[in-house]
C-alpha cells in the first residue's frame, strides 16, 4: 500500500492507495455485484438461446459430413464471437466517467484490465459450457475420443472458450476507444462483418484480400473447429443427393461390345475391381443360363426394351461429312464431273427426289432382342452349350475370358447405340457403391490441409487465439492510458 502526503494548510493529508493486486480483487467484486444486480447475467440465457437455434440447424449434418461439419464449425465459430463481443461491448464506455476519476485518485488502468479478464474469462467459460450442453440436447452428436485430451467434449469447449475470450478482449478494446455505448453499438456490426467475412473459410476471397485473415481471429477459429470436427474425412455428402435427383436423367450413347469388355477389365477403377472379384456361385453351363433366361418373364420384358437408335442413310451421311476423317479426301473431285465428293454429298442430302432413299434405316434394331439376333447371341449360347463355369470362377475372369474367344473378338467393333436413363445403370452397377466412389474422390479433391486433425495444428491455433486475447487486453490498457486527454 502506497502512501501520498498532500500539502494543505494548516496540516498535512495523507492519501493511501491500494497495491495493483488489491485493486485487482477490488474491481474483481465489483463486477460480480454488477454481475447479479445490474442485470449481467443476462447473457447466459441469451447464450443458451442461440446455441439451441444453431444446435437444432446444424444437428443433423454436424459431425457426419464434409459440408455439415464445416458449416457447423462456421456457425460455432458465428456463436462464439456474438457470445463474446456483447458481453464486453458496453463495459468500458458506460463508466468511463468512472474510471477516469478514479484513475485521477490513483487506479491503476493494469489492475481494472487485469479484473475484468478474469470477469470475462469466467463469464465465457460458462456460455462455453452452456452452449456444448444445449446444443448436445438439441441432437448434435459429439465424438467421444479426443486428440489432446481423453475427451472430445473438453477438447472442444477449449477451443470454443479460446474464441469466445479472443472476441470479448477485442470488444473490450472496441469498449475502451468508444466514449459512448452508442458508439459502441455502432462500430460493433462492422467488427462482427470483418470477422465473419474474413474468416477465410466459407467464402472464396479475391487474392489480393487474403492477407486481412491473419487479422481475424476467426481464422483460427474456423481453423481449429473444422479440424477437430475431422471435416477432411467425412463424406462428400452433396454428391448422394445429385446422384439421387439426377436418377431420372436420359442417356445416350454409343459403344463398342469391345469398349464395354475393355471396362470391365480396368482393375485399377476400385467399382470394377469390388464387381471382378465377386464369384458366380455354383457350377453350372451355358445352356442352363440360356434356358434360366429364356424361362424369365423379366428377361422376356427386357427385350422389349428400346435401347437402339434407329440409323438412317441422311443420319450416317451427316456423320460422315462431320467425321475428321472425311475431312481428307473432302476436296477430292470425282473424275469425269469435276465435282468434289462434299459437293456430291451435300446435293444429295439437299435434294428433294432423293429423300426416301435417305429415309432408309441402315440399322432397324430398335430393342435388346433385336440386338441379340443380330448378334447371333443364341447361336453363340447353342455353339458353347455345354461349356461348363465353374464355382469359383469371379466375375473378372468370366469377363476376360469373353474378351479372348475368338467369335466376341469377331464382333469387338460392332456399335451399339443405347438409349437408357441414369437410374437403370445406377442399379445395375450398384447405386452405393458408385455414390462411396464419388463421395471419396470428392473429398479428396476438396482436401484443406489446414483442416488436418494432427496436435501440431491444434496447437498452433490455440496459440494463436491465446496471442489474440493478450494483444487485445494490452491495446485496452493502452487506450485506457491516455483517458486522462479526453476532453469531455
């Protein structure tokens, strides 16, 4: 305690001062008085509130995908800094009368700064604690197994304390610049718009703007969230819903029996290489797979099926004056007319006497059984009746060995053209197990290495933040220093 002796006539004063940590102590109860007689409490169930809108929209995506984790993260990342900018924001401006008195009789500006962290670090420490708690009740389901700790939940709510802090001290220092609460409240929006913009995470900044995230401590924030949620290896779930509305979508294609043989023998494609190895079950022959086909009312439905285009003798001209190989001999002129071929094509297809022979279809298979007997498949079946397949035979070796008898490689070149919708091949292949091969290569596509779960990357954020709460609480002590030079 410190001593200051005052000339006065006709006898000497002496003031006594409080050390900085008494006054530390002092200031300390009194914002708790403020706390329950002012109305500060206030904020707790204003916390409690937010957190249950944020848990109830993000429950159901929050820690089970890629999008719902990241969003999820942004939206925590949202509620920690509202949290803790309006728990401070009015603090310092509402009696800054007050302090500017009092630092005249001899507060210390460190001591009432020093009292207030440790007000405000409680104070978000328990809308930490409220928002986990509500929104665990709401329905978002929270890993069990942390990184740091044994915990998830605690690891956590670290880092949701870390940004709450991190944002009360920057409000702090908005509170201290502020010589009114009115002006407060209106430089406050503009912080909260910088943070959330900035953040570097949801939306794409222009390059010459990415240097102002290292300003925001919603950049670690996101940060760090988005790391513990693991947003990097959860499912790419967008791709489920595309694939699922794009069911109905038509197809139309041309293929060789070569290109789809060729397809099937690609065992690098995971999808390929799941269908090669999955066995055919028990021994049985050709025959009795024709007789099982032919018995089938489905497989006697599916012939009807459409699945080829009708070619005309106009559709393959038009083909053929498009083709780059026809672009060789296009400027060719025929002997004894003086006529190039593409003159004679184009007279052709534009003359009027000349339409019904155009009209005349090269190709008339329009079904799946018009396929097969163009394709002799059951003469083929009869030819290899009693060839026998065995067992364990896989899927890939009966593909392979089609790929090398001698009457397929016969017809390796022979187009088809099908006309399906996205449903059916999704069926036929395995709609799972092509939505797991997007969903992976999706995510690795959009892999952030700044959302990597490793302790090294935890750590540095946390770091961060903390940094963060220590500039902020001093630029509010320096602020505070020169109250004295304020003219009102």
């Amino acid at each position: 305690m410190s001593e200051t002796r005052v000339n006065s006539s006709p006898r000497q004063i002496s003031i006594r001062h409080r050390g900085r940590g008494a006054q530390v102590l002092i200031y300390f109860g009194k914002l708790l008085r403020m706390f329950l007689y002012q109305n500060d409490w206030k904020v707790l169930p204003m916390a409690a509130l937010i957190a249950g809108l944020v848990g109830m929209v993000t429950r159901k995506s929050f820690f089970v995908n890629m999008e719902g984790s990241l969003m999820g993260s942004f939206a925590v990342v949202c509620v920690c800094i509202w949290n803790g900018c309006f728990n401070s924001i009015q603090v310092i401006c509402r009696e800054r009368d007050v302090i500017k008195r009092e630092h005249r009789s001899g507060m210390h500006i460190s001591s009432y700064i020093a009292s207030h962290m440790m007000y405000q670090a409680l104070l978000c420490l328990a809308q930490t604690l409220i928002t986990q708690y509500v929104t665990s009740l709401v329905g978002v389901q929270y890993p069990s197994e942390g990184l740091i700790t044994s915990s998830f939940f605690l690891d956590f709510m670290l880092s949701m304390f870390l940004i709450t802090f991190a944002s009360d001290m920057l409000s702090l220092w908005v509170s201290a610049l502020a010589h009114n609460t009115t002006t407060a409240m209106t430089i406050m929006p503009f912080v909260l718009i910088f943070q959330l913009v900035f953040s570097g995470g949801m939306l794409t900044l222009p390059e010459w703007t990415r240097p102002m995230t290292y300003f925001t401590l919603s950049n670690p924030g996101l940060k760090v969230l988005a790391a513990q949620a693991d947003t990097n290896h959860r499912p790419y779930a967008t791709i489920s819903k595309l694939v699922g509305k794009m069911r109905d979508s038509e197809i139309n294609a041309s293929v060789t029996i070569g290109q789809v043989l060729g397809l099937l023998q690609q065992k690098e494609n995971p999808a390929v290489a799941e269908l090669r190895a999955r066995e055919l079950g028990r021994e049985l022959t050709l025959g009795e797979v024709m007789d099982a086909l032919e018995g089938s009312s489905t497989f006697a439905a599916l012939k009807q099926e459409p699945i080829l285009e009708d070619v005309t003798l106009e559709s393959a001209l038009q083909t053929l004056l498009q083709s780059d190989a026809f672009s060789a001999v296009t400027g060719k002129t025929i002997p004894l007319t003086g006529m190039t071929l593409e003159t004679v094509l184009r007279t052709l297809l534009s003359s009027e006497e000349a339409k019904p022979l155009l009209a005349q279809k090269l190709l008339p298979m329009s079904t799946l059984g018009d396929l097969l007997d163009t394709l002799n498949v059951s003469g083929l079946m009869e030819k290899y009746r009693e060839t026998a397949i065995d067992a364990s035979m896989t899927v890939g070796e009966l593909v392979d060995l089609l790929a090398s008898n001698e009457d397929v490689r016969a017809r390796w070149d022979t187009p088809i053209s099908l006309h399906t919708n996205l449903g059916y091949v999704l069926d036929l292949v395995g709609e799972e197990r092509i939505k797991s091969f997007l969903e992976g290569e999706a995510a690795r596509a959009s892999y952030v290495a700044d959302y990597e779960l490793t302790p090294e990357n935890i750590f540095k954020y946390w770091s961060s933040l903390i940094a963060f709460i220590f500039i902020f609480a001093l630029l509010a002590m320096v602020t505070l220093e020169f109250i004295d030079k304020d003219k009102r």
